[in-house]
C-alpha cells in the first residue's frame, strides 16, 4: 500500500545568516500554535510534487522529535515571493 500525504503549508519565522543560509526559528500551527524549532539536524535539496518547483528538506527538532519542514521555492512565479513552507501528513483515508 502506497501512504498517501498531503501538503499542510504553515508559518514560519526564520533567520538569515551572514552567508544567506535560512534559519528556521519557529512554526506555526493551521490552529494558531506556534513551537520553537530547537535545531536544525540537516538540510537538503527537494523537488516538491508541483512540475517546476524546487524546494529544500530541512530536518528539524521539535518537542525533542525529528521532523521534516519543507520550503517550496516559487521561481519566477510571484516576484514578491520567494516560497512557501509546509509539512506532509499522511492523507486521512
């Protein structure tokens, strides 16, 4: 059986460091929680399931668990915006 997931794009403030490398800091829930991201464990190209959008994988802990936060790049699409942050869950059946 093949899991279905669905996008569950979500807010999130991060940070840029001298180099332009994005931070994560903290995430914030559909339902208005918001969780400090205690560390970035890696990082990591992703192409996301819409044709022509790259993204990156970041693999975070939250609440002491890893988790994965995916940033979807935009391209040239919106020139105000540069991407979209979101999770995957499994799809409810």
């Amino acid at each position: 059986m093949i899991r279905q997931y669905e996008k569950i794009y979500v807010k999130v403030n991060s940070d840029f460091d001298s180099t332009g490398y994005m931070v994560p800091k903290t995430i914030t829930w559909t339902d208005g929680r918001t969780f400090e991201i205690e560390a970035v464990k890696d990082f990591r190209p992703a192409s996301t399931l819409i044709k022509g959008h790259s993204g990156d994988c970041y693999t975070v802990v939250i609440r002491g668990k890893e988790k994965h936060l995916f940033f979807e790049k935009t391209g040239d699409l919106f020139t105000a915006r540069i991407g979209r942050w979101f999770i995957e869950r499994p799809r409810a059946s």
